[in-house]
C-alpha cells in the first residue's frame, strides 16, 4: 500500500515543486497573499492528476477494502467511541469515524470553501478499518474540491497593495528555486535607496499588528489545527500557541488499546496518523 501512495505522494510533490521550486517547506504562502503567481502551465499538471487520481483510489480500494486479512486486522481494533472522543478534544478522521460528522470546512467555512460542493466522510464503528474508510473518501472528496477550485480560481493580484504589510521582495522561480527577482535585486541594490531600506526594515523588523489576540483554525488532514496569538501592537507577538492535532489526538491512545493485545497498539497509533514533530510542539 506504501508503495501506491508513495507513487501518487511525488506527483503531488512534483507539482508543488513546480509552483515553489522546493518539494517541502515551500513558504509560499506570506501575509497578505501568495509570493508568486502560479507558473504558466500549473493548472493543466493540476487537472491532470485530478482526472488521473480517482482510478487510483479505485486500486487502493482494491487491494484493500475488499481484502479479508486487511479487514481481520482493522475491524473491532482500537475503538474510540463518540462521547470520549469529544471528551478528549479529539478532531479529524478519528472523530468522523466514531459518527461525529465535524469538519470545520462546513462549519465554520474559510478560504473559500463555502463555494465547494463536497460531503463530510463519516463513519460509525470508530475503530481501525472505520479511520482507513474516512480517509479514502476523504481523498475523493478532496479530488472532488481541487476540480471545483481549478474551475474556479480567479485571476487578478496575489498579494495585496499595502507596501507596509505585503512581503517587500519581488519573487520569480528560477534554476536555483524560489527567489529575488534579478530585476529587483537590481532596483535595491542600484536605484532606490528608498526600496532597500524599505526591504530591509520590513525583513528585520516585520509589521506591527493591532494590539489584540485571535484564534485561527483550520482543518488539517488529522484534525483541527489552529494557533492563538496575543499582540501588544508591536512587530512581534506577546503570546503564541499552537494547537496541533497529532498532540491532541495522542491522548485517545491509552483508551483505544486498553485490554487488547500488544501487537493491536501499533495499528491504533497508524490509525491515528500522527506527526511527531506536531507532537513535539
């Protein structure tokens, strides 16, 4: 199964090294919008693989939906009933999967979502099998999202006018990656002083934020992910803390494997999915 997904996981990383010349740690999204436009030709790789991924999922499904020894080893392991899930603050795929249909991309809609049509992947058993099925209907669902955005996606600026907040540099891909644009290198280093002091200042400094605090969150492929921020009206925040669903979602482990065999604890951990570096934020 590794091997399936890992086959369709470097499509994907081709493309967004496409977009942003690096395969992870892309940082193309800054405050105030994106740091390049999309290269000429984005959209036709993106449709391709929307068209071509669906025939996939089929494949996965074939090779594990419908097989006994994969369903002997999920079904009735590590359950995580409903009211302990919401009891714990457990988010994402182990929540949908104990019958709780939360996604905050229906209920509190951000970034355009409330323009996509697609379902909320839910199942009821909450245990192993139930997490896989949510997540491959979650992966045709989200097919289904990339398909309504590429036909959708507006032209126009990618980043706003506020000189004062939008990221000074002007960014263009090139044989080394994602980076100044020669001709603005040019403008900085050799005709304006007021744009290389302006570049640099908001480089060292940043942008003053109104004093205030704010919850953002979001629905990351394993939950709720957000990040609460206090400032004092400087450049830099007073108070910062993540909310990271990996960490979160880890305390329905000592639940889930409780009275079962040894061996069920490592299908309950990959059912949980979690990222260790979450974990350790």
């Amino acid at each position: 199964m590794m091997l399936y997904g890992f086959r369709e996981r470097e499509q994907i990383l081709d493309i967004f090294e496409f977009i942003t010349g690096l395969r992870m740690n892309h940082a193309f999204i800054r405050p105030g919008g994106l740091s390049t436009d999309l290269p000429d030709g984005t959209l036709e790789k993106v449709k391709a693989f929307v068209d071509s991924f669906p025939a996939k999922v089929d494949e996965y499904e074939q090779l594990l939906t419908e097989n006994q020894i994969w369903i002997d080893r999920n079904r009735g392991v590590g359950i995580l009933e409903a009211d302990v899930a919401l009891g714990l603050g457990v988010t994402g795929p182990l929540l949908r999967a104990a019958g709780v249909p939360h996604d905050l991309r229906k209920q509190t809609p951000y970034a355009g979502y409330e323009k996509y049509d697609f379902d909320v992947a839910t199942k009821t058993a909450g245990d192993c099998e139930a997490r896989y099925l949510v997540r491959v209907k979650e992966m045709r669902e989200s097919t289904k999202i990339v398909g309504q955005v590429i036909e959708s996606l507006p032209e126009g600026p990618v980043m706003v006018e506020d000189r004062k907040i939008a990221w000074p540099a002007q960014l263009a891909l090139g044989e080394g990656g994602l980076g100044n644009a020669p001709e603005y290198i040019r403008k900085i280093m050799g005709e304006s002083m007021e744009a290389l002091i302006h570049h640099f200042k908001l480089v060292t400094e940043g942008f003053k934020v109104p004093a205030g605090e704010v919850y953002v969150p979001l629905e990351s492929p394993r939950g709720e992910l957000g990040y609460h921020i206090v400032s004092t009206g400087g450049t830099k925040p007073w108070r910062v803390h993540g909310r990271d669903p990996s960490f979160v979602n880890l305390q329905a482990m000592p639940h889930m494997v409780r009275g079962g065999l040894i061996a069920d604890v490592i299908a309950s951990v990959a059912s949980i999915d979690p990222v260790m570096g979450g974990v350790d934020r």
